[in-house]
C-alpha cells in the first residue's frame, strides 16, 4: 500500500512548482553509467496482462436475475435502528446504489443476503454492525435494511483479439499491447531501481527546507483529503479510515512518512538536475510539445497550452528534463 501511496507522491512532484536549485545546494555525484538495472520477469509481465485483460475484456450485460456472486446490483435502500432510519443509511437514487456482490464493501451479511434476489424485488436484512465498525452510534447496532433491487448486470468475458483491443485499448494488435505492457513495467522498474541506486550512492547537502515542506506539505494534504472523503462516505471517523487504508496508527506518522518521503524525492531531483547539468541534457521547445502533449493526455488535459496553464511552464520542464535524464540513464546502464 505505502508503495502505492509514494508513486502518488511522484506523480505530485511534477506538478508541485518546485523552486530552482538553491544556492547553497550540494550535490556530490557517484558513477551513474554502467549501472545494473534488472528486468522485470515474465511472470510479472503475464500477471499485468492478465489484470488488464481481467479488467478491460469484459462486457456488462443486464440480466432480471437471480442474483449471483459478482453480479452487481443497483439498489435502493433503508437502514434502521429500532425502527428509525439512522445517517448514512439510505440510497434512495434514481438509479440505484451500485454495489459489487462480493466486494466486502457493505457490513457482513449484507451482500450475501441479496444472493437469489431478482429484479424489482425487495428483501428485508436483519443484520448487526461490528463491534468496532467505528461509528459510536452503530457499533455492535442490530439494524434492518430494507433493499430494493432496481437493476442487475452480470460481467462476461470477451474474445482477445486485434478487434477487441483496438477497441478497448487502442492498441493496433495483441502483440502490440503485450509489447507495450513489457516496455512499460520495464521502464516503471529501471526508474524505481535507478532511483534507488541514486540515493543511496549519490549525496546532497544543505537541501532547502521549504521545498521538502510544501512537497511534504502537498502530499499530506492530498492524501488526508482522500481519507477523510472515505470517511464521510462510510461513515466512519478519520482514525480508523487512516488506519484501514493508509496502514497508518495516526496523522502525525502519516507526516512524518510525508516528510521522509519529501527529503528522499527533493534531494532524487536535485541529483536529476546535476547529471542533466553535466551531462548536458536540455529540455527544447520541440521537447516540450511533443512531451507536454503525452502528459496532457495522461494526466486528462486537454491541451499542452491548458496543462502548462495550470501547472507552470518551469514544472512541466522540469518534468521533460527528469524524464530525458532517466532515459539517458537507462541508455547507459546494464540491462540484465
């Protein structure tokens, strides 16, 4: 999950309006050619395939039921405790709460009740909360939910062929994906690798402090958001969703995870920066056009005018500047 959490932070890092390289910086270089990057394997490589196909080579189709595992059902219900409807316990949506049979999403027994129910049907559950669902008034709670089902759909696998990818990922062919997918978590594993191998052999000095601050502070911020929206959406308080989501005891070592993070990915730029520097690697304005535009897609703009709009042209730069440094890295590594 932490690992997870720090590929959002990088993704931060672009956008986050780093200053220039202070003054007082120092950054003392190791050898960075010739470094030993390994390969992902082809299990790895198989397994994301699969994940994708997985997720991507279905189709939805609605059905009038009964319902089975995995379906999903579009319902409508009514939560009461000792007959009066309690917060956070009714949908009643005109199209209906969508909820994956099986997911785990709603309280035990929830989901597994609705199993045989058939579209347009209502079922009354008695169930009880956990003890430490984290709610003061529900914990341990005997309660009712009324649920109507207003919809079913049921997923089903589709043929991987040319067609099919073309038309679910916009790849030309099978082997074009499968290629792409190779090169992708190839790359995604020399960065992390390179990244790795730069910090713990390059060293800096005197790193700014209000840089490490407003990435930290950044990171934190976002992260703190996303928590305490799936809080509210559960109804559960920001502790336990903390806990339940991040791995983290309390807010105070979520910061202190923020703030290690920002210091090792500052001073990760700072010696990008330097080997750019002697290396002499530099962002053209063909660069940025051709480059911007790939993260304009990516990151759901519109436009490479609108994303250096919103972002600043010194931060996408910065951006095309730390990816042309890595692609020279891995350029001049040991590929294994």
């Amino acid at each position: 999950m932490k690992k997870k959490f720090m590929a959002v932070a990088l993704v931060l890092a672009m956008t986050a309006g780093l200053s220039a390289c202070g003054k007082t910086t120092k950054v003392k270089l190791c050898e960075y050619k010739g470094i030993a990057l390994q390969s992902v394997s082809q299990e790895e490589i198989d397994e994301k395939i699969d994940s994708y196909i997985a997720q991507s080579f279905v189709e939805s189709r609605e059905i009038d039921g009964p319902i089975e595992s995995g379906d999903t059902a579009y319902i409508n219900y009514v939560g009461t405790k000792d007959g009066v409807a309690f917060d956070g316990g009714t949908d009643n949506s005109e199209e209906g709460f969508p909820l994956v049979i099986g997911s785990g999403r709603f309280i035990e027994g929830f989901e597994d009740g609705l199993v045989g129910v058939k579209k347009g049907e209502t079922k009354v559950l008695d169930l009880s909360f956990p003890e430490n669902y984290g709610n003061e008034e529900l914990n341990g709670a005997a309660v009712k939910f009324e649920v109507t089902v207003k919809k079913i759909t049921r997923k089903y696998d589709l043929e991987v062929n040319d067609e099919n990818v073309k038309k679910l990922l916009g790849y030309d062919t099978v082997q074009i994906f499968k290629d792409t997918v190779k090169d992708d978590l190839n790359y995604q594993s020399y960065t992390e690798q390179l990244g790795t191998f730069l910090s713990e052999n390059c060293t800096t000095s005197n790193l700014p402090e209000d840089e490490i601050n407003e990435y930290c502070d950044s990171v934190y911020t976002y992260a703190m958001q996303s928590v305490q929206q799936y809080a509210s959406y559960y109804g559960v308080d920001v502790a336990t969703m903390l806990q339940a989501s991040l791995g983290f005891e309390n807010e105070e070592a979520l910061r202190n995870y923020c703030l290690e993070g920002a210091t090792q990915n500052v001073a990760y730029q700072y010696i990008i920066k330097e080997i750019a520097k002697k290396e002499k690697i530099v962002v053209t304005d063909e660069e940025v056009s051709a480059r911007g535009s790939d993260y304009a897609d990516k990151y759901g703009f519109s436009s490479v005018e609108e994303l250096i709009a919103q972002t600043g042209e010194k931060e996408v730069k910065e951006a095309i500047l730390m990816d042309m440094t890595i692609e020279f890295l891995i350029a001049n590594a040991q590929i294994f």
